[in-house]
C-alpha cells in the first residue's frame, strides 16, 4: 500500500527565510507596502524559470527572489514569514524545521543584523511553543558577499547557538555557486564549527562535482545542500560517502532551475545506492511551486516504495539538529506509519 506523505513525521533542513513564503503572503505585503510585483508572482505564478545553470536563467530566478525579498519590510513581516512557514510544515508532518535566513537582508528595516536575527529566534521559540513543530534557525552567508562579512555572520550566529528550538543550530552558505571562492569562507566556518554549529553549505546543484569536493575538502560539512551533481564523479561519489555528510536533495528546485529535465533524472537512487544519507527539502517553495511533501511524492514517484521513504525521514530528523526527544518521538512516529495498515 502508499501511505500519506503529509502523515510521515519528517524533519524540513533545507528551507530559505524569503523562499518559504506563501506566493498570497507575498501578494498582500506588497499590496501593503506599495511594491509593484512581476507577473509571475501575480498572474503567471509559479513563475516558470529558464536554466539556472547559466547566467541569464539565474539572473531571472534572482530578479523573482529580490522582489519577494523586498516586500518584508519590518518585524511584523518577519514573523509572519517564519510562523506561516512553520505551520505549514506542520500541516506536511514535519516535526523539526531548521529555517536558513541571512540577516543582512532584513537588517535595514529593523535596526541591524542581531535584531534581525533576534526576531527571527523569537518567534522560532513563540511557534514552537505549540508543540505541533519545533523551529531552529540557520544562519546563511552569501557567495555575493565578501567572505569577511560571512565572519561576522559566523560570530553573531555562534552568540546564539543552541540545541533546541528558537536558536541557531547551524551555519550556511548560500546563492550562486558560480560565486566567490569557497576555500576563501572556510574561516567563517572554522568560527561556527568552534561553536558546535552544524556546517551546512550548499554545493553540487549549479556547479558540477568539483564544488562538492571543493566545499568537503574546505569546509568539512555536515551537510551539504543539493550536492546532487556529485554522482558526476565516482570518486566524489564516494568521499561523500565516506565523509558521512548528509544531502539536503531538493527534487522540485532540481527541475525548477533547470538542473534536470525531469524529476525522474534527479539521482536519487544513485546516491542512497553510494550509501549517502539524504533529507529531502522543498528549497524556495515560494518560486519552485511545491513544499515538503511534494518532495516525498516526487521520490515515490522515482520508485520508492513506503519503507525508502520512511528511511529519508529517518534520515532528516538524523541529520538535524533537534533535541533527542524530538527525534526518538518522530522515528517511534516513522515506524508506526509504516506498519499501520
């Protein structure tokens, strides 16, 4: 039998702050503050993207991204975004979501980079506080960024680093791989590594291989996000493996951007076949169309039967960094779904 997606207790590792959004949240806080969207966040919704592998399709998924960006203009927008998000995680049966925002973005509107953050933190812990989800935070430096502003995101995250919800539990780096030279960030991640941050970079989606054996050799992840087009070399191929990271796979941004054709060409069982642990993310829903369980659907779809798709949950609330509480109470969950006829 199949069961329900949306009933799999699950853990949500690789969700953007501004690509969370409901595309309505969007329509009203623009209306609300006077911005004039493009088309494809209005009528033409979700937005179709040309190829992100090459320059001008990642200049259109970029120009979308800003304009959604620039209707969060303040704390109450702020909140908005993180509780929505975690309710409708909720609502897929995630139990643990850890949220990946970078608090330059917003900190023009609130007084500074920590208010942003603190904003975020607390209404992490104010939604958590329903029992339904618990809510962790990522903080992501930006490629477009010179690498000694990814210290100083790496220093206030590690001011705030815990191991439960409504704090930070890891460290990013995010945008366009084509960017900046990743062994230039690798400071940043030492500073978050001294604070017992999970290391969570993204790789391997825009960029082939070598960005995936680049960010292993010197970032030395947890995990990585996307990361998929490692099974272009066996040998990265296996220094995944034997490294134990983790990838955050993310099915509908795959095919969104271009990365695949198709979601029956996203390797996913190459990858589990090399023995890598894999926690499916819904990535920017906001732009890409689909949420997390969509991501379960889209792997039952690549021929997964119910007990692989128990596995990536096990898998993500493994790889998290949520409280061991949280983590039994969701594998005893995984193992009663699977056995409920």
């Amino acid at each position: 039998m199949t069961r329900s997606v949306q009933d799999l207790p699950k853990a949500h590792l690789h969700l953007h702050f501004t690509g969370s959004m409901r595309v309505e949240t969007v329509r009203d806080l623009a209306v609300h503050h006077g911005i004039r969207l493009p088309d494809a966040l209005l009528t033409a919704w979700p937005p179709h993207l040309a190829r992100a592998t090459d320059e001008r399709g990642w200049f259109r998924f970029q120009r979308l991204y800003d304009a959604a960006r620039a209707c969060v203009r303040g704390e109450s927008d702020m909140r908005r975004v993180v509780r929505e998000a975690a309710l409708d995680d909720a609502a897929e049966g995630s139990r643990w979501l850890e949220i990946q925002v970078d608090p330059t973005s917003y900190a023009p509107f609130v007084g500074g980079i920590t208010p942003a953050l603190e904003i975020v933190l607390d209404e992490a812990r104010a939604v958590s506080a329903s029992g339904r989800i618990g809510v962790a935070v990522v903080v992501a430096a930006s490629r477009m960024r010179h690498p000694l502003e990814a210290r100083t995101l790496a220093r206030l995250a590690a001011r705030y680093a815990g191991d439960d919800a409504g704090t930070v539990v890891g460290f990013g780096l995010s945008n366009d791989e084509r960017r900046g030279v990743t062994e230039e960030y690798a400071p940043a991640f030492a500073i978050a590594r001294r604070a017992g941050l999970a290391l969570v970079p993204h790789g391997g989606e825009l960029l082939g291989a070598q960005s995936v054996m680049e960010t292993l050799e010197h970032l030395a992840p947890d995990r990585i996000g996307h990361g998929v087009r490692c099974v272009e070399d066996p040998q990265v191929l296996d220094a995944v493996a034997e490294a134990g990271v983790t990838l955050e796979v993310c099915p509908g941004s795959n095919v969104a951007l271009g990365v695949y054709a198709a979601a029956a060409e996203v390797p996913l069982r190459r990858l589990v076949d090399a023995g890598i642990g894999i926690a499916l993310g819904a990535d920017d829903p906001l732009l890409f169309g689909s949420r997390l369980a969509a991501q379960y659907a889209a792997a039952r779809d690549l021929g997964f039967d119910d007990a692989g798709l128990a596995a990536f949950a096990t898998s993500s609330l493994t790889a998290s960094r949520a409280p061991e509480h949280v983590r039994k109470a969701a594998v005893a969950d995984i193992e009663t779904w699977l056995t409920t006829t």
